[in-house]
C-alpha cells in the first residue's frame, strides 16, 4: 500500500475538529507559517497518482463519491492535498459534480484531468477514467523524470569543471605564478592569459574578493535566464532553442508527441470531441511551441480540415509517421487506438534515447574536459619547461 494514503485506518492524533474562525485568529505564528507555506506548496504528481486510483479503487467498490473523498482525505500525508479535497467534499456535498470542483484548483488538476472525470461523470464510467488518469498521469511523470535526468548529467559535469577551475586558479595558480616572476622569465600567452585570469580573481571590488563577484554574477545570470523563462516571450524563445539543441531537440520532441498522442488517445476515448481534445492537450503540452501549434490544428479541425491533413506539411514538429498514422485513424474513426500506439512508439523511443544518453554524450564531454585541462596544463608546463631550459645552459 502507498505510503500516502492508508484505507481504513483514522489518524486518531488528527481528529475532525472544526476550527471556528475565531480561533482562527488566534493562531500562533508558527501555525500562520505553516498555513502559508502550505497555500503556496505544490501537490506532487505522484501523489495525485495515488489519489486517482484508490478514489477508483473505492468507487469501485461501491463506496460514495463523498464517503470515498472523506476518507481519502483523512488519510493523505500531503498537507495541501488534504485541504484541497476537504474543499472539494463540501462543494460536492452543496451540490457540484466532481470535475466542476476541481477546475477551481488549475494548479493542482490540469485541462485534461477535469476534461476526462467530466466525461465520466456523464457516462456513468468515473471509476474508470480514474484509472485511466492514474495510468496516464505516471507514464507523463516518468517521461518528464527521464529528461531531466538526462539533462541533469551534462549540467553536472560541467559545473563541476567550471568550479574546479575556478578554485584552482585561485588556490592554486597564484602558488605556480610567484616562481615565475621570480625566475624573470617571458611568460607565453596562454599562461600570461591564465595569469591574469588569477590575478583578477584574487584582487577585491568594494572590499570584496572578484571570485565571490563572479560567483554572484553567475547566480543572478542564472535567476534571471530563470525569471526570464517563465515570461510569455522568453518561454516561446527558448523553447524554440530547446528543439533545436543537438540530441536534447530530438529527446525534447519524441517526448512531446508521446505526451500529445497519449493525451489526445484518452480524451477522445473518454467521449471528448476532437476540438474541445485538443484544446486541453495544448494546456498540458509543456512546449509553447507545440502549444501554439495545437491551438491551430483545433481551429482547423473546427472549419472542417482533418488533423492528418493539416499534420502532413508540418514534418519540423510532427513526423510524417505521425501525419499519415492520424489520417488513418481518422478515416477508420479509430484515433483513440492509433493515437495510443503511436504514444507507445514514442515512449519505447524516449527510454531507449535516455538509456543511450550517457554513451553519447561522453565524447562531447571528454572534448570539453580536456581542452580545459590541456590549456590549463600547457599554461603552466611551458613556464617550467623554459626555466628548465635556462638552468641547463648556466
């Protein structure tokens, strides 16, 4: 059993106490943090995975939507999750389906989620769309997991070199460079070059060491390209870059079309209509541009051109795999199948691209390394190697 929710136990330590709003306003200041962090904190994926399918698991069963929610409520560990749910039970209990509930909370269940349990509510079918979101929603995570790890690596790698050299020509570098100048030789380029590297490093600005500036210029670099990122413009921008990275741009992409083909399969199989389906799948493709392009696929559809024929000349973002797939699916009003066994090929692609990762990136890796290492080494020996040369001829 998960670790996040527990069925038929009570949390005797938590009892249900309604707290009145003046007590409320008696909170201490440690419990007005907690309240607010607790606002402002995430629900995390996997446990929206968790809470999907007991919820189906429950109904299942025969238990009540309320009842279900009531006692998956108690039991959840997440802080945030727990309040939201509490939330919803009482708006289902003062008469609101439960997709109607949840799109009041964008942040923790997305187009899709809200589109699908509707859809099941109309159907009669919750319980098993609830499943089919459980099933879904951790196939996504796990695409989403294996990109970044595979982006963490090279990152890694190369922070660790970037910091490495700076300590080094801090610590280091000043040590070698004082016997040179007492030498009196002519130092070459590429060692005057590290030299004044160092030189700058362990000279201050306004009483601070230029090491800890650069440091700060890095960090404040690095917050607003982040800050820079979540603006319209700059998410559009660098999304575009993303795509057209080496290696990265290809795994970017085959993730993208797994999560769209995956996400298009279960709306439509759901009862969806193929327009108000792809408007939901732009909101949670994490691409704005696929997002853009999707919005105009739904527009097209909307006057009447098919997807497969509006896909077919657009082979920068979809395949012509994809393109001729959709058509055929189309056209044997089987999309919902076609559309998942694309999704299959793509996620089979994606685990075998993430588990190659490593073994590819490796030559670009030891490339970076050793230029660095090798001026680095050459701007030292070559010093040496002259000093060397002079005491052999006295």
């Amino acid at each position: 059993m998960p670790e996040s929710f527990h069925i038929g136990r009570r949390d005797e330590s938590k009892p249900d106490v309604k707290v009145s709003p003046k007590i409320e306003k008696n909170l201490t200041l440690l419990e007005r943090i907690d309240d607010f962090l607790v606002e402002h904190s995430n629900v995390k994926s996997k446990e929206l995975v968790i809470f999907f399918r007991l919820l189906a698991t429950m109904l299942n069963a025969g238990v009540s939507l309320v009842k279900s929610l009531k006692v998956l409520t108690q039991q959840t560990s997440s802080k945030k999750l727990k309040k939201v749910l509490s939330k919803i039970t009482l708006s289902i209990e003062n008469g609101q389906s439960l997709s109607d509930s949840m799109r009041e909370y964008p942040l923790i269940f997305n187009g899709a989620q809200i589109g699908m349990i509707n859809s099941g509510e109309a159907s009669g079918k919750l319980n098993q769309i609830l499943l089919q979101l459980a099933e879904q929603t951790e196939r996504s995570v796990g695409l989403k997991s294996k990109i970044r790890n595979a982006m963490m690596y090279p990152g890694l790698i190369f922070s660790f070199v970037i910091l490495a050299g700076l300590i080094m020509m801090y610590y280091i570098v000043p040590q070698i460079t004082e016997i040179f100048r007492d030498a009196g030789v002519d130092l070459p380029l590429s060692t005057q070059i590290v030299v004044v590297i160092s030189d700058f490093l362990k000279a201050t600005t306004l009483g601070i060491p230029n090491i800890a500036n650069v440091l700060m210029i890095i960090i404040a670099f690095f917050a607003g390209f982040f800050k820079w990122k979540t603006t319209p413009s700059g998410r559009r921008t660098w999304d575009k870059i993303v795509l057209k990275m080496p290696l990265f741009g290809v795994l970017t992409k085959k993730a993208i079309l797994a999560q769209f083909c995956q996400s298009l399969s279960s709306l439509t199989s759901s009862g969806i209509s193929i327009v108000k389906s792809l408007r939901i799948v732009s909101e949670i493709v994490d691409n704005a541009v696929y997002r853009d392009r999707i919005l105009l696929i739904a527009e097209d559809v909307k006057r009447g051109i098919s997807i497969g024929e509006n896909l077919k000349d657009d082979t920068e973002l979809f395949p012509v795999m994809v393109a001729s797939m959709i058509a055929v699916g189309e056209q044997t009003a089987q999309l919902d199948n076609v559309t998942e066994k694309i999704a299959i090929f793509y996620q089979d692609e994606v685990d075998d691209m993430v588990k190659n990762l490593s073994s590819l990136l490796e030559p670009f890796i030891i490339v970076f390394i050793g230029i660095g290492v090798g001026f680095l080494v050459s701007a030292l020996m070559k010093p040496i190697m002259m000093m060397s040369e002079v005491a052999t001829q006295a």
